[in-house]
C-alpha cells in the first residue's frame, strides 16, 4: 500500500537562505522547522526534502559541498529528534549562468517540472495523489500541481501559480495538511459517475508531452546513477590501493624479521614465505585498483 507523503522545499522552508549555501556552517533551521516535521512523522507521513541547487551548475559548489551541507541539516534535525526520509536535489541549470559544462542542460527534475517529485514518490513508495508538496515558490506549486499533489504556497498568494492553499509558515501548513488529510486523494473529488467530454487532440499531445518527460527523466536517473557509479569506483580505488600499500609495509616488515633470523635456516625460510605471499597478496590489490579506473 502506497504511503502518504509530504515534499518539502529547502531553502525558507525548512533553512534560512543567505544565498547558494556552500559551507555547513552557514546551515540554520528556521524556527519550528523540526516541531513541524516531527508533527507530520507523527502524523504518519513520509517527508522528504526535494530542492533546485543549481548552484552546482552555476560553479558556487560541488555536489560534495552540496552533501556536506545536507548531512549538517539532518545533523541539526536529529539533535531534535527529528529525521527526514529522504533528500532529492536537482544540480542541474540550462543557459549560460551554467558554468560547469556537465550540469549545464535542462532537466526533467528541475523544478517546476515534476521530476524530482517522481522519483521521491518511486523510491518512497508514495501515492502522490494523497501527498502534499509545500515550498516558498511558484516553482514548487507548479511542480506538485503537474505530479500530482495538494500544493501550499509558503508566502502570499501571487499571479504565477494557483495553489491549494496558502500559509504563511510552515506550522501553519502542517496544520492545512493535518486538517485535511482524511480527504479523498486529488483529483478523486469529483462525482466519478458525472461523464466528461474527451478532448482527444488534447488527450494526444498530452500523451506526448508525457512520453518525452519520461525519456528525459531516465535520461537524467541514467546520469545520477553513473555519478554514483563513479564516485563508487574511486571509493573502492582508494580502499585497495591503501589495503595494497600496508600489505606491502607488511611484507617488508617480515622480510626483515626474517633477515634477523638467518642463523637459523628454517625459521628464516618460513618468514620469508610469509613475506613472499603478502607481496603477493599486496601486488594482487595493486592489479584490482588499476582495473577498477
């Protein structure tokens, strides 16, 4: 059974934002952030954090500063007792302002557009239809409207998006998702039985539309997932060639301790085996990392 979630934006909903944020230190929860997300874990959502950080694209931090500054929000949520399910960050941005060449495109998960959304909601185990998706931005209505979701603008109401509802913290958007969340799922509102008319050229290009969403989504997963693959790859490099390089210290140690014993043939000849198989065993680790790049 699907769960019900909510998707939160980061920067002024849940941390202060001076401004592409590239030190932990600078990491600030805004006040009832965490009573708030501990409020609906209690209230058996799921929570997630899905934010735009084109900041990586724009050259102001890596994706490893990114994760830094991540891992100091969680920090600062668990000194409260509080835990977000999952965070989902889009480092993506079209146009010149990207600086780095491999992040300059657009993208599927870069909201307004629902990507990041999809695969919270894939990895979750969400039915968006019964999640909410609140954030400070127009970009976040519009991403949770075209998902799926009950949106809640954090702010005034303004010309460029249409939410459900508007609240003027997120405490008080808590309480608009507590409040309603017996609610039947969006878009099952309707009497089901009432007939509407069928656009089918809106019907078709719609479908369309959908089916190129799609490829760019597994498009930018595909990428993500090489990233990791990557980053994984030079974990394992560095792993090996460590375990290489003390085996070999090792080796040298017992070769020597085996010089020391050379009054005595056969207590030399077994140290020396010794340090012959962990050169071996050493050699062996070197050959494995070198494949591995």
């Amino acid at each position: 059974m699907a769960l019900r979630g909510v998707l939160l934006d980061r920067d002024n909903t849940i941390i202060a934002d001076p401004g592409y944020i590239d030190d932990p230190d600078l990491v600030t929860l805004l006040p009832g952030a965490a009573d708030s997300i501990r409020r609906l874990r209690e209230e058996g959502f799921t929570v997630a954090v899905v934010t735009n950080q084109s900041g990586v694209a724009r050259g102001k931090f890596t994706e490893e500063q990114l994760a830094d500054v991540h891992e100091r929000m969680e920090e600062l949520l668990h000194e409260q007792g509080v835990q977000l399910d999952g965070i989902y960050y889009c480092p993506y941005l079209d146009g010149s302002e990207a600086k780095v060449k491999k992040y300059r495109k657009a993208s599927n998960l870069r909201k307004p557009e629902p990507g990041m959304l999809l695969v919270a909601a894939e990895e979750l185990d969400l039915s968006l239809s019964e999640s909410w998706m609140v954030g400070d931005s127009s970009r976040d209505v519009i991403a949770g409207e075209r998902a799926g979701c009950r949106t809640i603008l954090l702010g005034d109401r303004n010309g460029e998006c249409d939410p459900d509802y508007v609240a003027d913290s997120l405490e008080k958007a808590v309480d608009l998702v507590v409040a309603h969340k017996d609610d039947p799922p969006k878009g099952h509102e309707e009497d089901a039985d009432q007939p509407k008319p069928v656009d089918m050229g809106k019907m078709m290009a719609e479908q369309a539309v959908r089916e190129q969403d799609v490829v760019d989504l597994l498009t930018d997963i595909r990428d993500s997932l090489r990233r990791h693959e990557r980053k994984q790859r030079h974990e394992d490099f560095s792993v090996l060639r460590l375990a290489g390089t003390l085996t070999q210290m090792l080796a040298l140690i017992v070769g020597g301790w085996g010089m020391m014993a050379f009054s005595d043939t056969a207590t030399a000849l077994t140290r020396f085996v010794l340090a012959g198989f962990l050169q071996l065993v050493a050699l062996t680790a070197f050959v494995c990392s070198e494949k591995r790049t």
